[in-house]
C-alpha cells in the first residue's frame, strides 16, 4: 500500500533465482483498524456502523421483551 505519494512502485521477491511482484492493495486490516491507502475513515465507519447493528440484531432477536435496566446490562456487556 502507498500512502502519500501516487508514484507506482512495484516490490519484488527473489529465492532461488526466482521472481515474484508482489501485490498492491488499497486497503488493510490491523488490529482491528482499517487504514486506507487514501487514509479516509469512511470503511472503518462503515465496519464499525455494521457490526453494531449485527449485535443489536442478535439482541433484539433473543430478547422480545426487554427493559431499561436489562438493556444497560447488556450493553455495558458488549459494548464497554
């Protein structure tokens, strides 16, 4: 991934009188974090935006009839 410039570098791996390019790629997880090659933080909002809605969906569908006090519990569980 080039970060900063626009300038298109090509990498290469050599063994045994062998010779591979190595592939460019725009965006990368680490960590947890998404970093792009644009470093824009519109995928990590995306990531994060839809794995939150992926455990509210798992807790709305195994809790029908839930309260204030159970969903605190819940929350500071997952989330904190």
């Amino acid at each position: 991934m080039h970060i900063g410039h626009s300038v298109d570098t090509r990498y290469y791996i050599e063994q045994a009188a062998k010779k591979w390019e190595l592939q460019s790629v725009t965006e990368e997880k680490d960590l947890g974090v998404v970093i792009s090659n644009d470093l824009k933080v519109s995928r990590q909002c995306i990531y994060a935006a839809g794995k939150a809605n992926k455990v509210l969906g798992m807790v709305r569908r195994q809790f029908k009839n839930l309260d204030k006090t159970c969903f605190l519990i819940l929350y500071k569980g997952f989330i904190m």
